[in-house]
C-alpha cells in the first residue's frame, strides 16, 4: 500500500457518504438491513410494527444496554484510525455500511443501510465482521446470518473488494445463564449466494410487489408479542 492510498476503512466511510447523500438528493427509500433480518420470520409482524409500534420486551431492553456497554469504545478521528490501519494493526470499531438496489428493467431503487455492532481490521484488511445478541437460549437464526452477510454484501457493493476471506461472527449473550457467552463463525464466501437470493426475496415484499409472508412454524407465533392481536397467527 502506497503512502497516500487509502485504507479500506476511508473507502467505506467516504462511499457511505456519497451514496447517502445521492439517496437523499433522488429521494430513494431507505431500508435498515435489521428490519429485513427482523422479517425473515415473519413480514406480516412488521406491518403490525409499522401500525402499532414496536413493543420492546425485557430481553431488547437488556439487549440495548448490553450493547452500549460492550461496544463502548472511543472512536478517534478518522485520521488517527487511518494511520493505525495503515501500520497494520488490530483496531475494532464500526461505521455505516450501504448501497443501492437497482430492480432491473424497472424504474424502482431502494437504498440498503445499516451498522454492523463491530468491524475488525487487521495487516491493512477488513477481517472479520461481528453482530452481538442477547437471548434466553444459547441459539443462532438464519435471520443473524442473513444480517451479517447483507452487512458483508454492501461493504463489497461499496469497495468493489472480493471478500471471500471476510469472517463473520455472531456472539450469543445468555440472560439466563448469568449472560455468559458463545459465538459462531462463518465466512462470507460461503453463504454469500443464499444471501443474495433471500434479500431479492425480502425486497420483494419491501417494494410492495407481494403480499407479506407468514410464519411456516407455530413456534414463531407462540414468542411473537402481537399474537393477541394478530388475525393471521397460527396458534
Ligand atoms: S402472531 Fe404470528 S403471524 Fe402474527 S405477527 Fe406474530 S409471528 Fe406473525
């Protein structure tokens, strides 16, 4: 890497902006790639977010303050960060990821956003990306994979990068085992293609070109906070 060349990081950072503010400017839709991880389950449950709100149970609240506590790192400025990738160093940190989804042979462009909880670069390199959860049970969804690889998939969108060697990390924190902890890891070359085709899927629904999607499972229905109130559950 040359003297003036930029990190990978800069790239990231520096395409985040232009493509936000080309979102803002063409008022193109924007879509968090948490509420289509969220919908992978359930799309019909977002529609009752949408009308009556999001309900926060004890677990999200936990999960939040988790968050903040875990990922409480200063960040420095841009420059400083830079020159710690640039010497090849370890540094963990985040910022937002994004790109723009064209519907080929329509009209229709939707951007895709959002902030994985941390990125690990090291030796000059994106090398592993990480998603922090709080549950009661020591269990890993499609639906955290399918976030990590959309996070994975607009860092390659935006770098033009090959990340066939990107590891992704999802860490599990207990609340009913004194939060202890366990992870899980995969590499986004192999899940980089299953990925692609449930967010084609999921946009679907997003634009509006189908119905919502219902659970396959009762298992689903029983934990959901709007059973009470929902028409469509299955038990
Ligand atoms: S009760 Fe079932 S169908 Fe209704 S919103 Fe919840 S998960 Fe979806």
């Amino acid at each position: 890497m040359s003297k003036n060349e930029k990190t990978i990081l800069y790239r990231i950072y520096e395409r985040f902006s232009e493509i936000s503010n080309f979102a803002i400017k063409n008022k193109i839709p924007r879509i968090f790639v948490s509420d289509i991880s969220s919908s992978l389950f359930c799309e019909w449950r977002k529609i009752l977010e949408i009308k009556h709100g999001k309900v926060e149970t004890e677990e999200m609240i936990l999960g939040t303050k988790i968050h903040e506590e875990y990922f409480a790192y200063e960040l420095e400025s841009l420059d400083e960060l830079e020159k710690i990738i640039s010497r090849g160093e370890t540094i963990g940190l985040t910022t937002k990821v994004g790109f723009i989804w064209e519907e080929k042979n329509q009209d229709l462009k939707v951007m895709i956003s959002g902030e994985p909880d941390l990125m690990i670069f090291s030796e000059n390199k994106l090398r592993k990306i990480v998603e922090l959860k709080t549950r009661k049970t020591y269990e890993i969804f499609s639906s955290d994979i399918l976030q990590l690889g959309i996070y994975a998939l607009c860092i390659e969108k935006m770098t033009g990068e090959n990340l066939k060697d990107l590891l992704l990390e999802i860490r599990v924190k207990v609340v009913a085992d004194n939060l202890k902890e366990f992870s899980q890891n995969f590499y986004y070359k192999d899940i980089r293609d299953g990925i692609l085709d449930e967010l084609k899927s999921s946009l679907d629904f997003w634009l509006g070109k189908r119905e919502p999607k219902i659970p396959t499972s009762k298992n689903i229905c029983l934990s959901c906070y709007f059973r009470e109130i929902c028409n469509r559950k299955l038990v």
